[in-house]
C-alpha cells in the first residue's frame, strides 16, 4: 500500500491512498454504527426505496413472461383447470365448516380458562418479487413495507405452514429470513406428545434440523412439527415440518434429526404477514373481557 | 484530459447499473453459487482503465448499492470495494501491459480479497457463512475477465 502517487507515470492520482484511507474509514464507521445502533433504519429505509425501481425491472420481465404464458393458455386447459378447483373448494368448504365449529369451540374453551389473544387474525399478503438477495443466505424480497405497516420480527406463514420473519423493512419493500436460512431459529413442539424444542435452519432449502434433542427423545420419522409460540413471535399451532430422519448414534448424547418444511419454501408466491400483536383487535381479543397479556400468553 | 474524464461517466454509470440488475436477476437455485461478481469486476474494469473519472467513488457508491440489496450491514460491500479498486488502480499499469492469463490471474487474486473482506466482516458481525462455495466466485470472475473487459472496451471506445 506504498507509492501510490508514485504508480501513474501519466500524471496525478494525487490522492488516491488519502481517497482510500478516507472511504474505507467512512465504510468502518456505517458498519459500526449500523451495527451497534439502530440509527440508520431511515437511511436504510430510503435507499430502499432508491433500490426499488431497479429491483422492479429486472423483475417485471419475468412477471411479463409469466402473464403472456397464462393469456395464451388455451381453454381446454383452463377448463381443467375450472374442474380441479372447483373440486377443491368445495373440499376446502367441507373442511371450512369443520374449522368453523372448531374455532368456536376452541373460544369457549380458552374463555373457560379465560386465557385469551390466540392466533392474531389480521394479516396482509404480500407477493414474492422475483429477486435474488444473497446466493448464501436464505431470504427474499416482499412487496410489502413500512408503508403496510409491516414490522421486525413479523411472522410470514405460506398456505403450507410458517415460512419465516421480516428481517428488515424497507418503505416499500421487506426482507423475509426464511426458517431455512443457518441464521434462522424456531421454538416448536412436537404436535404428538408436546415435547418442546428448537428447529434451526441448514442454509438448505429443504431442511431443517432439531439439534438439541437427546438421542434418548420421544421422536420418530413423521411426527409434525407446530411452533410452540414461546418466545412470542410466531403464532402458536401452525404447522413447522414434519420429521424426514432421525439418526441416533450410540456413541452420541444428541439425535440427528433432520425435518422437512411444511411451507414450499421455493414454491410459494404469496405469503401471508400476520399481526398477533394485542393492538390488532382481532374479533376473538374483542369477544373476551380479560386484559390482553404479552404474546408468550398464547403458548399452553 | 478533463472532457476525456467527463465522457467516461456515462458509460461508467450505465455499465454499473446493468451490472447492478445482473446481479439480482434471478437465477435458479443451482446455478446461484456460479453467478459472477459482475458489479465488482466493471468497477475493477474502470479503476484499471480511468481511475481519474471517480473509480474508488464508484467503487464506493456500488459497494453501498450492494449492501442496501443483500440487506447486510451498511459499508460492507464498501469497504472490500474500495480497498480492492484502490489496489487494482495501483496496479494498473502494469495490468495493461500484461497477457490475458496475468491479467486473469490479477483479477483473481483481487476478487479473492474482495471475497476475504467480506468473509472476515460477516464473521466479525456474528452471521458467518462458511459454505465453500462462496469462494467459486473469484474463480468464475477471473475466468469471465477477458470477456468482460473486451466487451466493456468495445463498447465505450467506440
């Protein structure tokens, strides 16, 4: 890093070891102070904004792709179509009754043990932009921001089950960490016998593990995985994965446990943000007289 | 000299951009680890070829633009760029001078300690990414160098 004014014979690049010195001590200072204070959300947040007319181009091709495909299918196609779904929803009615009477029984149920604020009801969907964020980490861009009111830490659910939590928020834009990703951690339990632990993410869209049960744990292949709602940021009783394997090594204290997401993690297109917050009266809060307690309440 | 300076923003600015929009054009899942540095190798270019129009600002405000995009902590991105532009202008006279293969090989070891930087930042931040494939990129970058820095020549001498 010596003689850098001495390397043009042309001329001057009067400065470029100063200009160096000055951006990389400019660059030290944002890391350090976005990293120990949370001054620099609005900046952030802006030039998120800035982002977002280059994100939308290179996504919009594909968009444009995607709607001529579906205009030029023909009608034996959407015919089929028409038939499959509606055979669907009329499964999914038939079901829907079923939750029906269920929902109400549960709301009889909790306000017998007048504990209350279950599942927060109210929720956005928020569409998939077709946008690569990080080949190493597992996260995507959400058309939904601050502007929706979308917040940190919100739990993001697909029609399969959970699928992760806002990172961060832009003004137009937020970034969901999917549970796959190897920073991503999930309190569950298991929906048979209500052992409780946690599902960590293997940077592997497809997997997750359960590291930290004993080889000695009631688990077996097939079990279904709900979040346990401890810590409060996920609703509780939605579907995680199911158990794909589970290795148990003598010579080990802990079981290998390797768990298949419910939600299509590649699949999905739209995703659902939900407030279980108090503040989002939800009918069910509104229907029962007790004081909203923090969200760890909603846990058994 | 000044207007040569002026007249290399444009091309400067563009090539960024459509460097930048490379960069998030999704992939599919397998071929994401193989994608190039495209934003890393035309700031490289334009540190080499005139760095009195602004390389190590550029190099700066695409390292920014990176980290807003990969949502990482703000700088990171800038401050592997600006250390590496710095070093490839310093070498690049002699990088002008030199065949196809030593230049490939510069840009290899230039990507190598982009790559190190932010290595060494995502560790220091506590969100480590150890997956191996992390360090393909500066092979593919070297490899995709003579192409990009043709193209790139062609098109703004013209």
């Amino acid at each position: 890093m010596v003689a850098f004014r001495n390397s043009d014979a042309a001329g001057r690049t009067t400065g470029l070891l100063i200009r160096c010195v000055l951006f990389s001590l400019l660059a030290l200072g944002l890391m350090i102070v976005d990293k120990r204070y949370d001054q620099l959300g609005k900046i952030r947040r802006f030039l998120s904004v800035v982002a977002y007319p280059a994100q939308v181009a290179v996504a919009s091709p594909f968009e444009g792709w995607a709607w001529l495909q579906e205009s030029v299918t023909t009608r034996d196609a959407l015919r089929a179509d028409k038939a499959r779904l509606e055979q669907e929803l009329r499964v999914a009615q038939f079901r829907l009754q079923r939750y029906e009477a269920l929902e109400a029984e549960t709301q009889r149920l909790r306000a017998l043990r007048e504990n209350t604020a279950g599942v927060g009801a109210k929720f956005i969907i928020g569409e998939v932009m077709d946008v690569d964020l990080d080949a190493f980490r597992e996260r995507l861009l959400l058309d939904k921001g601050a502007r929706d009111g979308v917040f940190v830490g919100q739990a993001v659910l697909d029609s399969g089950g959970v699928f992760g939590q806002v990172a961060r928020v832009g003004e137009l834009t937020s970034e969901v960490i999917l549970v796959s990703d190897a920073a991503h951690a999930i309190p569950v339990q298991i929906n048979r016998n209500g052992l409780r632990t946690i599902a960590v993410g293997t940077g592997d869209t497809g997997h997750l593990r359960l590291p930290y049960l004993s080889t000695s744990a009631d688990i077996v292949k097939g079990d279904l995985l709900v979040t346990s709602g401890l810590g409060g940021g996920f609703p509780a009783g939605y579907p995680v994965g199911t158990v794909a394997e589970v290795r148990r090594d003598a010579s080990q204290s802990l079981a290998e446990i390797d768990v298949r997401p419910a939600a299509a993690l590649d699949r999905s297109r739209e995703l659902l943000l939900v407030w279980l917050k108090p503040a989002a009266s939800t009918p069910l809060a509104a229907a029962n007289p007790a004081p909203v307690p923090p969200p760890g309440a909603a846990k058994k | 000299m000044m207007r040569e300076t002026r007249g290399r923003r444009l091309p400067m600015g563009l090539s960024a951009l459509v460097a930048l929009g490379l960069a998030i054009v999704p992939l599919p899942k397998t071929l994401d680890a193989f994608r190039p540095d495209f934003l890393v190798l035309v700031v490289f270019y334009w540190s080499i070829e005139s760095p009195r129009a602004g390389g190590l600002t550029l190099a700066f405000m695409a390292g920014l633009a990176l980290d807003v995009i990969k949502g990482v902590v703000l700088g990171q991105h800038a401050l592997a760029l600006t250390l590496m532009a710095a070093w490839a202008t310093h070498l690049r006279l002699r990088l002008r001078v030199f065949s196809v293969l030593h230049q490939s090989l510069t840009i290899f070891a230039l990507l190598t300690g982009y790559q190190f930087i932010l290595f060494w930042v995502d560790g220091a931040t506590g969100n480590p990414v150890t997956t191996f494939s992390r360090w393909l990129a500066p092979v593919i970058g070297a490899l995709i160098w003579p192409l990009l820095a043709g193209t790139l020549s062609r098109l703004h001498e013209r």
